[in-house]
C-alpha cells in the first residue's frame, strides 16, 4: 500500500497538518478581513448617509424658515394675509402652497380672508383659494389642531395630492397674537418629488439602494418605488427605535428582503424621518469571497507542491531505513545471516545501521542463550512433574472407609505450585486404631517438598511402633532435628481413633486447632501445642482425648485456609471456617466437608491465584450399633 512507507505518512502528516493550519488561518483571516470590510462599507455608507441627510435637511430647513417668517409677519398683519401668502409662494417657486388659517372667530360668518390659500398648479401658475370649500371644517381638521401646538413649527404627516398626482408634505408653524398666544396656523407644502429625484442623484455604492422614512416608519421616498407609501419591516423599525446602526436584517428575520442585507442609516435634524442605505451583504461581501477562493486554491497548489517534495526528499533520506526494515523482518523469521548496506555518513541513518548490525550479534548470542534456558526450563519442569508425581504418590488416596464402615476419611491436597510442603496422610495401626496426620512444613518448593518426603516416611515408620500421638510426633521431632542444619520444621497434628469405640487422641506440633462438628454445630478442638517438629529435641506434645459420637466429623486443615485472602488482604479466617462447616447438614459425608470449605475459599479469594499450600483432611465415624439419644463428643485430658 502507498500508505505503509514512513516517507509517504511524512508527506501526508505534512499535508494534513498544512492543510489544517491554512484552515484555521484562512478562517481567522476571513473573519477578520470580513469584519474589515463591513466596516469599511459602513464608513462609505455614513459619509454618503451624512451626506444625503445633510442635503435634505438644507431643504427643507428653506421651507421650514419661509413658514416661520409667513407666521411671524401674520401675526401683526391678518388682514394681509392673502396677499402675503400669494407674494411668498411667488418668490418660493419649490412650495406647492401656502396657506393662513385663523381661528374662526364666529364659525356661522366665515369670510374668505380666515382661511386664504395661494396655490401653484400643474402649469405653475399661481392660483388664490381658501379652505372655505374644504370637506371638513378646517379649524376642527387634524392638520390645523396639530399645527396650534407647533410654536416652532413642525412637519405634518405626507399626503396624496389628486390634483397634482403625487405625494405632499407641510410644515405648519402656529400664528402668535397679540393678546393671545396662537390666533392660527401657517402652513407651507412642498412636494417630495424631490426627495425622489435626490435619491436617484446620490452617488451610492453598486447595488445599494437608498430611502427616507417618517417617523412613523412609512417611506416617503425609496429607490424601489413599490416600497414608497408602505411601512418597513419590524426588525427595520425596531433597529431604528433602539438606534442600532448598522443592523444586519435576513428573510428569517422577517425583513422585507429576499436575501440579507445590511442597513445604515442616519436620522435628519430638524425632522423625524430617517435616511437610510441598504447593501445586500452578498455584494459586500463579493469581492472578500473572491479573493479569499483564489487565496485559496493557490493555498492548496502549494501544500501540494509542498507534499510532493517532502515525499521526494524523505524517501531519498530513508532509503537506508527500507533495507533495515526489510533485514529486521528477516530477523523476525529468524535469518541473522545477511548483509547491510555499506555506512557512509555518520548521521543518524549510519548510526542506526551500526546499531542494528551489533543487535544482530548480540541477538544471535542471545537467541542461543535462550535456547539453552528454555531447554534448561524444560528439563526442570519435566523433573518438577516427576517429583510432584513421586510427592502424590507419598500420600493415600482421597478417601478411605475401613472395613467395617465405622471410619470414613475424605482428605484433599492443593499445593501452590507444582510441588508444595503441605501434607496429610492416614494409615492402619493394627486391627482397631488408625493414624492420622495433617501438616504444614516450612518454606516452600522443591526444599519443603523433600522434609515433607522425610516426614511422611519417618511417620509411617516411627508409628508402628507406637500407638499415642504424643510417642509418635516425640520420636518424629527427635529424627527430624538430626542433621537439620537449614533448621526446617514442620507443624503437624496427629490423631490416633479407636475405630470400635470412637475414641479420638490428638496432639499437635504448633499446628492449627481442628474443627469438630457434632449436634449440628461447628467448635475449634482446644488442643494444647507443643513446638514445631525439627526445632527442639526435648519438646513435650500434650494429648488431647475426643469421644466421638455416631456421625461426628473432626475437620484437620493447614493455614492455607485460614490465612488465605484475595485483593483486599483480609483472611478467611477460622470464624468464616466456622460457619462454612456449620452450614453442612449432619449426617453428611467427609467428601462434602472437603469440597464445602474449599468452595468457599474459592469464592473468597475470587480466583485470585493460591497464596500457600492447602491440606485438608475430614474424618466421619460412623456409630454403626448405637442406639437412644445422641450424646456430643466428650473431651478428656
């Protein structure tokens, strides 16, 4: 596969991780160059806003001061007011018309001269009316009740004139009296056409479009002229309510556009409108893609180029590295025999090939090495097996019943390894006792292995010739104790029973106490210990006397159960051995001890891998004549 040289994932890793920075650059820059060229855009759109705004605030400020003067002046010369009014609109030829409406002062003999109007029609000529004719009173119209409370004047809402077939707008200014504040309203219109005209004359950036709104958010005039008369969107309103300039408006949003757009827009004093620019932010942002996909590709050119020699340049550079690859997967299959290519520079490469060639010596020594060890291991396991064999064969089988059926032993054996120092075993001493041994030799292996050899043997010797535990583990420490200069001894419990009468001998060499089960319940045999064998010449071992009961079982075990414990280091425990022997229901047979206690150290331990040797041995008797009432098993000294 291309992949599986380490010149080519070089020139990959190269490429994948030039192409990530140029991402992430790339992406920090277009955020960047982005946020520079909005606010570019909105620095170009303020000037042209200022600009527009400033234009228009000039106009109608013109309009504003003639309605101011016409009011002042009417309000010393009333009865002049039609011909003051026809002699500004003369001299003003942007006004439509101006007209002074007085307050009536007695609404059933209205005379021409309290409402006069001067008007310029389609043909610019200028025409005298007044608002006599109008369709409502015009001193209860809304136009002249907003107009008494403008003392500074103020812009009315925009209308639609028939007459002249376009939309209308005036500035009204309230008429000050001399013995009352408002005596009527001046009034001067102009046509917005010139708003629209204004628009069109802006110099704007390519595909912006301009508009004016009132207060109210309706546009007066707007450079798509279907829009003209209507309200702007929500977000529109809502961005000029809280005066967020600029503000970015989308379809989602609910804006009136097919696309997003960004809007500025500039308020103009003197008025409640607002002017403002909209850009669809594709066209803003057109030239930034373009540049920014050309940046790109030219990017990605060059990571390529930057790939392709890198490739070009590790493969030469680890050309060596192929040959020492291809000799270590002979070495793999065990060939040591070949050549390397020849060292010609002292760089790493060179240095690799020297070290590679003595690791194949030096393997090779190794590999020989081993080879006798693990013949070596072999041969020892071998023997182990063979002395396991020989160490099982020291011992009796499982279980044993005596002839007849009063006795019934059940013993297990569980070394830690493959041979071990625990033992136990039980032999016929004459016509009606039967010796039994249960022990634990110190140390473990190979060395506890052979003193529990001796042991075994020195036992089934030296008890033929005695019939008291106390006689047989005397003379056992006293042969043990010759030549035990390694000072190895061993912990055993001894029971001779007389198998007609039940009658049960114990002593014990520094070993655990036994557990007897009788009635139903489990107790340790308070057995008085002597040393262990192997240590003092002169130990004494104390006798301990059972009388066992039909169905009593005495269970003899080596700390291998006791003391055994999994990850948490706590150990079984003889109160745990208590209660698992307990829990076996009377009557049963030896076997079922043995297997009870040792699943439950199983199940302690957790499978956890056995810490020393375990022995166990159970042994039943069996009262095969009594009768009456069960008595429990009587210890005696």
């Amino acid at each position: 596969m291309v992949l599986r040289s380490v010149a080519s994932r070089l020139a990959l890793g190269v490429l994948v991780g030039s192409a990530a920075v140029l991402v992430i650059t790339g992406g920090l820059l277009l955020t960047h160059t982005r946020d520079q060229m909005l606010r570019q855009t909105e620095r170009e759109a303020a000037a042209v806003a200022d600009a527009a705004a400033t234009r228009i605030q000039g106009r109608i400020d013109s309009v504003a001061k003639v309605a101011q003067v016409v009011a002042g002046v009417l309000g010393t010369r009333r009865d002049q007011a039609p011909s003051v009014i026809h002699d500004v609109l003369a001299v003003n030829p942007e006004l439509v018309d101006v007209s002074a409406a007085f307050i009536p002062r007695d609404v059933n003999h209205l005379r021409p001269e309290d409402a006069p109007v001067a008007r310029r029609d389609a043909n610019g000529t200028l025409v005298a009316s007044d608002r006599l004719a109008d369709p409502e009173p015009y001193w209860s119209a809304p136009w002249f009740v907003r107009g008494l409370n403008c003392d500074h004047g103020c812009w009315q809402p925009p209308f639609r004139s028939a007459a002249h077939n376009e939309t209308l707008i005036g500035y009204s200014v309230a008429i000050p009296g001399k013995d009352v504040p408002v005596i009527g309203v001046t009034d001067a219109t102009i046509s917005l056409g010139w708003l629209q005209t204004l628009l069109g004359d802006l110099t704007k950036p390519d595909h912006a479009s301009a508009f004016v709104a009132d207060a109210n958010g309706e546009f007066l005039a707007h450079d798509w002229r279907s829009y003209i008369g209507t309200r702007g969107s929500k977000p529109l309103l809502d961005a000029i309510a809280r005066k967020q300039n600029p503000v970015r408006i989308t379809p989602e949003d609910g804006g009136r556009v097919s696309e997003p757009v960004w809007v500025y827009f500039v308020p103009v004093k003197g008025t409640r409108w607002v002017f403002g620019l909209s850009m669809p932010e594709r066209r803003v942002l057109a030239d930034l893609r373009r540049t920014y996909l050309v940046d790109g590709l030219l990017g990605v050119l060059a990571l390529v180029g930057v790939a392709i020699i890198t490739l070009v340049i590790t493969r030469r550079l680890m050309a060596p590295l192929k040959v020492l690859a291809n000799r270590a997967e002979d070495v793999a299959r065990g060939d040591l025999d070949f050549e390397l290519p020849e060292v010609r520079r002292d760089d790493d490469v060179g240095r690799l090939t020297r070290a590679f060639d003595q690791m194949r010596h030096q393997l090779a020594g190794h590999i020989e090495t081993g080879q006798r060890i693990a013949r070596d291991q072999a041969r020892m396991a071998s023997e182990l097996e063979i002395a396991r064999q020989i160490q099982l064969a020291l011992i009796p089988e499982a279980h044993w019943l005596a002839e007849d059926g009063r006795l019934e032993v059940h013993a297990a054996l569980r070394p830690a390894s493959a041979v071990g120092g625990d033992l136990y075993v039980y032999f016929t001493l004459g016509a009606r006792h039967v010796c039994v041994m249960v022990g634990d030799v110190s140390d473990k292996g190979i060395p506890a292995a052979l003193f529990m050899a001796r042991t075994i043997t020195l036992a089934r010797t030296i008890a033929t010739h005695a019939r008291s535990p106390s006689d047989i583990l005397g003379a056992l420490n006293r042969e043990l104790c010759k030549g035990n200069d390694t000072c190895m001894f061993v912990t055993l419990l001894c029971g001779v029973i007389e198998t007609e009468t039940g009658l049960l001998s114990l002593a014990s060499a520094g070993h655990e106490q036994p557990v007897l089960h009788a009635g139903g319940s489990a107790i340790l045999v308070d057995v008085e210990t002597g040393p262990a064998l192997g240590l003092d010449r002169e130990a004494r071992y104390p006798v301990r006397v059972l009388s066992l009961l039909g169905g009593d079982t005495l269970l003899m075990y080596t700390d291998g159960v006791s003391e055994a414990h999994a990850g948490n280091q706590r150990l079984y425990g003889t109160h745990a051995l208590l209660d698992s022997v307990a829990r076996i229901d009377e009557g049963a047979n030896p076997g079922t001890y043995v297997e009870r206690v040792l699943e439950d150290v199983d199940a302690y331990t957790s499978g956890a891998p056995a810490y020393d040797d375990i022995a166990l041995l159970a042994l039943t008797w069996h009262d095969t004549g009594a009768e009456g009432a069960r008595i429990h098993a009587a210890v005696h000294s």
